[in-house]
C-alpha cells in the first residue's frame, strides 16, 4: 500500500461496500422509519453462507453467489416478521433495541456455528496483481467496483420501471397515502428488509476475498455504511453512494498516510463532523412532521 | 374594542418548498378579549398558530407578544413570556395520570432542579406541594378535579381535550392559544367549552382559537378574523363577519362544520 | 399528599431489600459476594442507562466509555501520580461529566435513530484512544498498582467490606434517581419521553434536559468506574467494548427501562444468567440478543415493570375504580 493513487483505487473500492450497505439502511428506512442495525449482520452473514457452499457443498461460484444471498434475504425477512412486524407501533426507542438485539444474537450464533477465525473464500478471477493507473490493485477489486455499478443500475430499473419499485417509492414517500390506493404497507416492509439483506448479502460476497470475513465484521461494517446512509439523510439512494465512496477514500487515505491503527476512528471522527453540519436539515425534517 | 393589542403580527408570510400557506397576514389581538381565527380547509389557520407559538420560522414577517419581538425565539422561550398553546390531536402525556399532566404544566412557574431534588431539600418538597395545589385549582377550573388519579390516556376524548386545557393553563399564559378545541366534541360538550373560555377569560387571560364550528365561535368570539388560502379576507365582530360577502363566498361549498 | 414511593408496599419491599443486602456477606459463600460486588459496581451503570433511555426516551450504545473514562482518570491519578483516591474519584467524575457534556450538545441535536449511532461511534472512538494512548494507559496489558480506597485507618482491601462500600454507593444512588425521578424534574423527563413537542408547548427544556441526564448518567458510570478499579487495583481497556455497552442495555431493558429500582434485578438478572451460561462457551451474546428482541417486543416496560403494573392493575379492579 503505497502511492496515493493506489490509496484512492483501494478507497473507493471499499467505499462500494459502504455504498452497498447505505443503500440497505436508505431502502428500509424510507420504507419503514426504522434503522436496522442488524445490516451489518447481513453482510457478514452473506460472506460466510458463500464460504460454507463454497468449501463444504462445493458449488460453482454462481450458484453459491445466488443460492447464499438468497438465504440472506430469507433471514431478513424473518427478521422482519418475526421482530419487527409484532412491534411496529412500538416508539422508536424500543425499534432501535430489537434490531441490535436482532444484530447480536445473529452474531452470537454466527461465532457459535462457524467459530472467531477468519474464513478464506478465494479470489473470483484469481490473484495477480492488475496494473491500473499506474498502481497495482488486486482484481478482486474491479469485481466489487463492477458489481456495485450493476446493483446500482438494477436499483434504479427496479423503482423506476417496476410496478413494486414504484410501490416502494411511493411508501417511501407517503405511507398513509400510499395505504390509501391500495399498496399493503406491511408486505412493503418485508420487502425493503428482504431487499436490503439481499443487498448486503451482495455486498459481503463480493468483498470476502479481500477482507476474509469472520463473525465479528458486521459491527463496523454495519456502522460505515451508516454513515454515509446518513450523509444522504436515509432518504437520498445517490448520497448514499457518494457518501460510502468517499468514506471509502477518506479512510483509506487516514490508514496509509497517517496511522492504521485509529483508521476506524479517524473515518469515524471525520464524519461525525460532517453529520453535525446535517443536523440542521435532520432538525427541520422532523420538526415538519 | 377595549385594551391595546396583546399579540400583533405583520406581514406574516410562510412557504414550504413550494406551497404558500400564508401570505401576508396582518392581525392584532386584543388584551383580556377572545379571538378567532376561521377560514375554510387548508386556509392556513395552524399555520398561523405554529408560527405564532414558534414551531416553525417564518418565511417573512414579524410577530410581537406586547413590545417583545418573539422571531427567533424557541416554543419553550414563548412559554416562559407568556404564550401557551394546545394541539389539535390533544398530545396529552399519555403514561401520566391528569394531575401529572397539569404538574407539567407548571414546570415554567417553578425552578427546583436535579440537585433540589436529588436530596429532597426543604425547598424542594414546599414546590412539590405548591405545584400539587395549583395544578388541582387548574384541573378543577376545567371540572376534571376526580380524574386526578387516573392515567391521561383512559381519559374519555371529550375530557381529554379539557385536561390539555388546563395543562396549558397551570403555565399562567397571558396569551391561550387553542387549537380546533371543539373538534371532536358533542353539542353538550361544547356548551361546557364555551363556559370554560369565558371562566379563562375573566381571570384574565387572553383567548385565541381556531375553530372550525362557526356557530361555536360566534358564540364566543369577541373578534374573528377570517383567513382563506393564507390570506386575510375579513376581520370583525361576529355579526360583521357573518355578513361579509367575501366570507360568505369562501364558505360556499364548504360544508357547515 | 400521597406518593407511590410511599405505597405500603413499596415500604416494605425497600425495607427488606436493604436488610436482605445488609445481611448477604454473612449468609453466603464468598464466591457470591465478589459477584454481588460487580453486580453492585454494574447496577450503579444501569440506573444511568435507565434514566436516560427510559425516562427520556433517549439511547445510549457507548455508555462503556464513559465507565472507562472514570476507571483510566482514577487509575492514572492514584497509582501513577499519588493523588488520594478518593480525591482522583472525584476528578475523574467532573472530566467524565465535562466530556460527556461536551459531547451532547451536539449529539442532542440528532433524534432518534441518529443519536444512537453517534453515541455508539463515540464509544469505539473512546475505546480505541483507551488501548492506543499507552503512555497514559498501559495499552492493551493495562496498568496496575492502584491504591486501595481507605477512610482513616479503615482500608476497603477484602471483598467483605468492599461489598458494603458499593452497596451504600449504590443505594445511596438509587434513592437520589428515585426521588429525582418523584420530582418536577422528573416529570418533565417522562414528558419528554412522552412526547417531546408537548414538552416543548408546556415550556421544557428538551434539549437542556436530555444534557443533563446524559452528563448524570456518565457522572454514575464515572464513579462505577472508579469504584472498580479500587476493587481490581489494576485496569485494561478491555471490559470497556461496545459489547458491555450492550450488555448494560440488555441490564436495563429486563429490569425495565423506567424502574429505578428494576436496574437491581435486570443487573443481577442478568449477570446470573451469563454466570450460568459460561459452562457452555459464550452462549450470553445469542442470549442477549434474544432477550433484548423478546422484551421490546412483548414486554416493553420491562419484567418488573410489567409485574408492578399488573398487581395495580388487579389492585384497581378490586377497587372497584372507574374508568
């Protein structure tokens, strides 16, 4: 890790995991008003299904890719109706607990089944090193960026194009209205979460052989992707993906220039700062409820 | 009309995003009088009221409470000069009994803090005590003196809607903003308001409302103003309101609330 | 003028949780009393929790920091630079207040969901500052050499008489949350909780009040802090994770998030139950984490919250009272 250059490429190919993981906490929240901090979790939980197809079903790489973000997308919709659901007129405070509980106990069963050590999932398209701008970055690396790029066009076919994007949106936008003309709120809550998990699950495969996923990597994962959700206010898809590149970058920089050892807390420091130039709009959307 | 203007407004102007809902309203409220403020759906009334208790800021325009400039300053600062306020969808705090909900009331008039009360000074228990009274004289004022113990949210709608009443009262507001107070109410319901506006007003306190029941608030209302889609279209005694031509047309259509 | 706190019951319940406290260190084996020391030291940290979420409505995912904060000030104070103890207590309690200060204006400014992830960013910030400045700290391997604490000739140097200095801290402390809690004060903290825009139209604070709170809540962390580090007479980084903040939550929510006095029983609740449970490796997390999803869901209030309301609800019934 060393010229600058190779510290941005590195950056922004984190970033795209943030990316991935904000646009989780974006879809839900907008949905639902709920922050799942169990999204973290999904990403973990994506990297290690890959790895139990991969090594002990020994499947192809594609199928293990669909079949485990599949399975993802299955736990989070029982999260949803089996936590969520029963205590959806709960206030806030309450919601916020039950998905880190949510986010613990899957944790805790993910350190019980699979054990604390690193698990290795192998490269994609192999390891040498690709030349690329005059740096060296590892291929696994354009896999990321590459499947970032088709999550994010996906997305925007899907709520532009489809009758249930559409149906997203519009709860996003207006949930009593949107219950007036029909759309069945509840059933659009257990897809934003099905959806997010997915997004995660995406999001934690593709980025496995870089980071060699454990049980414990949810947490700050789940907490960076927060972050830059929350630069584009948890209702903005594209700030949410701004916002995770250039977490990515900022980071990256922090560890190779300064220090790896504060890097979480240097991003983490940063960003605060940028969240309290926020508050204001946070402030006046909640106060024109 | 007797006494100088209480609360006056000028120029009173508020957009969100796109959408005026107020423009340019002038308006002066007399002290010691009940005021109304009427106009058909969407005229902007809440508005009007949010602006004036300081929910929100406006986009233009000034709002005075005697010769004290309110722009700028928090909902809990305009407690404190004297303003208070009801919801339209009651807010009572819900998990307290009534008597607390009144007790609240009073925390602008008292002043014992975490340490007072930590170690239970002596200061601090004669408050307790003086809260407790007063906030039983404004709970009898409204007649819910034997629903002191009850928990707010059992409390049958029509009494709620007193009980936040007397909640705005025990904070001794020169000016009592009350927002649709009828809305919800039966015919017996509202003859027991219309008593307990003018009880408020003989102790002194100045009455605003919002209303939609015309015939409630040419009961009660000294002076009305009439707004439609956020503009001032007439202002008066009732009768002179009652036979406005441009009120009367504003109306048209709408449904007798 | 009638006061729950003075329900009979109430009485009599209190009366016999102090006489059941003052007389444990006889009854029992000594392995119970060093628990019952650590469940001490916790409860003074759940109480603050309880008070903050449960009667402001408010989150806190780091309130660990603030427990290390009090721990490393009093640490470092007493054995590396000599000052007394009990005068390092204090100081680590004012910086930890000042810190905790600073810190809320801002974060007070976020509602909601927002605030519970900068607290949780403030606490991972704290903790990595904890193990990466060892010239203060000792690092990851921690410091040693704390004092014991000491009035006069007594010196608080065995479990036994350790447990009695906790639990006067703790129910000295639990009576002062009670009767802030009984107070206009507290009221105003339950309104906020309620509904924080009624609070504002009656003329409170919010903001004010959530600062306040938070800074208490960290005050009593500080002190359980210090408190431990005189018991352990060593400190590490290491007990100060996100994952002890979780565990305060899960302390808090089964003891009820608005009961004072439920902070005793989810604090001891709790940690027999992880006691129990570490026969079978580290099944506490999945434990926790399931507790925490089971009581927000069914039981919001909390267990002894909901014990309470539902022998008052049987008791009106008896009554007779209206509705």
């Amino acid at each position: 890790m060393g010229t600058v250059v190779e510290l941005c490429l590195y950056g922004v190919s984190l970033g795209a995991i943030y990316a991935i993981i904000a646009l989780g906490f974006t879809i839900i929240h907008s949905v639902t008003r709920i922050i799942n901090f169990a999204q973290g979790e999904f990403v973990m939980l994506g990297g290690m299904l890959a790895f139990v197809l991969l090594s002990s079903a020994h499947l192809p790489l594609a199928v293990a890719f669909v079949l485990a973000v599949v399975m993802v997308a299955l736990i989070g919709l029982m999260l949803e109706r089996l936590a969520i659901r029963p205590a959806r007129n709960a206030p806030v405070v309450s919601l916020i607990i039950i998905t880190i509980g949510a986010s613990i106990f899957i944790r805790g069963i993910a350190g019980k089944v699979w054990g604390k050590d690193p698990v290795v999932i192998p490269a994609f398209t192999g390891e040498e090193p690709v030349s690329f701008l005059g740096a060296s970055l590892n291929p696994q690396s354009f896999w990321v960026l590459g499947t970032t790029l088709a999550v994010m066009v996906l997305l925007h076919l899907f709520f532009s194009y489809t009758m249930l994007g559409k149906a997203l949106r519009a709860c996003a936008s207006n949930r009593k209205a949107a219950s007036l003309v029909g759309i069945n709120v509840g059933t659009m809550s257990l897809i934003a979460f099905s959806l997010s998990a997915a997004l995660g699950a995406t999001a934690g495969i593709v980025v496995a052989p870089i980071t060699f996923p454990s049980y414990s990597v949810g947490v700050m994962l789940g907490l960076k992707g927060f972050v830059a959700a929350a630069l584009g206010g948890f209702t903005s898809l594209v700030l949410a993906v701004v916002g995770g590149l250039g977490l990515g970058v900022v980071e990256s920089l922090a560890a190779g220039l300064i220090s790896s050892a504060y890097k979480d807390a240097i991003a983490l420091a940063i960003l605060f700062v940028v969240l309290l130039v926020q508050v204001r709009r946070f402030r006046e959307v909640g106060e024109e409820e | 009309m007797t006494g100088e203007a209480l609360l006056r407004v000028r120029q009173l102007s508020k957009s969100f995003g796109g959408v005026v809902a107020l423009d340019g309203v002038d308006m002066a409220v007399q002290s010691g009088s009940v005021s109304a403020v009427i106009g058909p759906n969407g005229a902007g009334k809440t508005t009007l009221f949010n602006l004036v208790a300081g929910v929100f800021a406006p986009t233009r325009g000034e709002i005075h409470l005697g010769d004290r400039l309110l722009n700028g300053l928090s909902p809990e600062g305009r407690v404190r000069l004297g303003i208070a306020r009801t919801f339209q969808d009651v807010r009572l705090f819900g998990d307290m009994t009534a008597l607390e909900n009144v007790m609240t009331g009073r925390h602008v008039q008292s002043r014992c803090g975490f340490f007072d009360a930590a170690f239970r000074l002596p200061r601090s228990r004669r408050e307790e005590e003086d809260i407790y009274l007063q906030a039983m004289r404004y709970l009898n004022l409204v007649g819910l003196g034997s629903r002191a113990q009850e928990r707010a949210s059992s409390v049958p709608f029509g009494q709620q809607k007193l009980l936040v009443i007397a909640r705005a009262m025990a904070t001794e507001p020169k000016l009592l903003m009350l927002d649709e107070p009828g809305a919800g109410l039966n015919a017996v319901e509202k003859d027991a308001l219309r008593e307990l506006i003018f009880r408020i007003r003989d102790l002194g306190t100045t009455v605003l409302l919002v209303e939609h029941d015309v015939n409630l608030v040419m009961r009660v209302a000294e002076w009305i103003v009439v707004l439609d889609h956020g503009e001032k279209i007439a202002e008066g005694t009732a009768r002179e309101v009652q036979r406005n031509p441009k009120v009367i047309e504003a109306y048209l259509g709408q449904e007798a609330a | 003028m009638r006061r729950r706190l003075l329900g009979s019951l109430k009485v009599w319940a209190l009366s016999a949780l102090v006489v059941a406290v003052a007389l444990v260190p006889f009854v029992v084996n000594p392995y119970y009393t060093s628990l019952l020391i650590v469940i001490g030291i916790h409860t003074l940290l759940t109480v603050g929790l309880c008070l903050l979420m449960g009667y402001t409505g408010q989150v806190s995912l780091g309130h660990a920091a603030f427990y290390g904060t009090g721990a490393f000030f009093s640490a470092i104070l007493s054995a590396s630079h000599g000052v007394n103890p009990w005068l390092a207590m204090f100081i680590a309690a004012v910086a930890t207040g000042g810190m905790a200060y600073l810190v809320s204006f801002p974060i007070f400014q976020l509602r909601g969901n927002y605030l519970a992830m900068a607290t949780l960013g403030f606490g991972i910030i704290l903790w990595v500052a904890f193990r990466e400045l060892d010239q203060f700290t000792g690092g990851p391997s921690g410091l040693s050499g704390v004092p014991y604490l000491s009035i006069g000739g007594l010196v608080f140097n065995t479990d036994f008489k350790y447990y009695y200095l906790v639990w006067i801290a703790v129910l000295g402390i639990l009576f002062i949350s009670q009767n802030i809690v009984n107070s206009r004060t507290g009221r105003a903290m339950r309104s906020i909780r309620s509904n924080e825009d009624a609070a504002r139209s009656v003329g409170i604070g919010v903001s004010g009040f959530k600062v306040k709170v938070f800074v208490l809540a960290a005050v009593y962390a500080s002190l359980a802090g210090s408190l431990y580090v005189h018991y352990l007479t060593f400190v590490s980084p290491q007990p100060f994770g996100f994952l002890f903040s979780v565990r305060l939550i899960v302390m808090a929510v089964v003891g009820g998030l608005a009961s004072i006095w439920g902070a005793i029983f989810g604090t001891t609740a709790v940690t027999f139950m992880s006691e129990s449970l570490h026969r079978f490796g580290e099944l506490d997390i999945i434990l926790f984490g399931f507790l925490l999803m089971v009581v927000m869901v069914f039981l919001p209030q909390g267990l002894t919250r909901g014990l309470m309301d539902l022998y008052e609800r049987v008791r009106a019934r008896a009554r007779g009272a209206g509705r």
